[in-house]
C-alpha cells in the first residue's frame, strides 16, 4: 500500500512540475484570423501553446532553421504545445491564412 501511495506522489508532483513549467512559457491563441500576439518572448527550454479560438481550421508552423515545426492541421478548439530548446528568433506562420503571423523569440 505504501509504494501505491508513493507512486501516485511522484505522479502528482510530475504533473504539478510540468503544470508550472507551462506557466513560465506562453500561450498563443489563434482568433479571427490573427495570432492573439505579434511577438512573445520565452526562455530556451520553456514552451508555447497554440490554441485555436476561430471556428475554423488553422496550420501554424515555422520553418526557422533549428526552430522549426509543423502542428499540422488544428482544428476549433484544439491547442498543441511546442518546446523551444535553443536560442533564437523564429517566424512563426499559418499555412492556410498566410496573413497570421508572428514572432518567438527565446532566450538564454
């Protein structure tokens, strides 16, 4: 019973680590066609989440060297994370609204 209970522990505090570590980073959200923000900054290791908002389908992406990613298609309500682990700028797009940009700029 004692290893049960310290299994869920350590469960809970990974949770409420992972839960805090989100809190440090920033959240984006995508809403009549604009991202919500024109430029975030986060530090390396921290992360953005991108949350839909519009009734419609969105594919944010960014192809910044060392910096890219691709979230696919997201659909209304949907929001995906992305971790930033190096220094840098990255441009940051929608593949379907090439009008929604914006900025992330990590640091150190």
């Amino acid at each position: 019973m004692v290893r049960v209970a310290t299994v869920i522990s350590m469960a809970m505090a990974m949770a409420l680590t992972a839960a805090v570590a989100h809190a440090e980073g920033a959240t984006v959200y995508q809403e009549d066609k604009k991202f919500s923000e024109p430029e975030v900054t986060i530090k390396a290791g921290q992360s953005v989440v991108f949350a839909n908002k519009d009734p419609f389908t969105h594919n944010v992406y960014s192809k910044t060297a060392g910096m890219s990613f691709d979230l696919r298609t997201q659909k209304s309500g949907e929001s995906s994370e992305v971790k930033f682990d190096h220094t840098g700028e990255s441009e940051v797009q929608c593949a379907i609204h090439p009008q929604m940009k914006m900025k992330i700029k990590v640091t150190e």
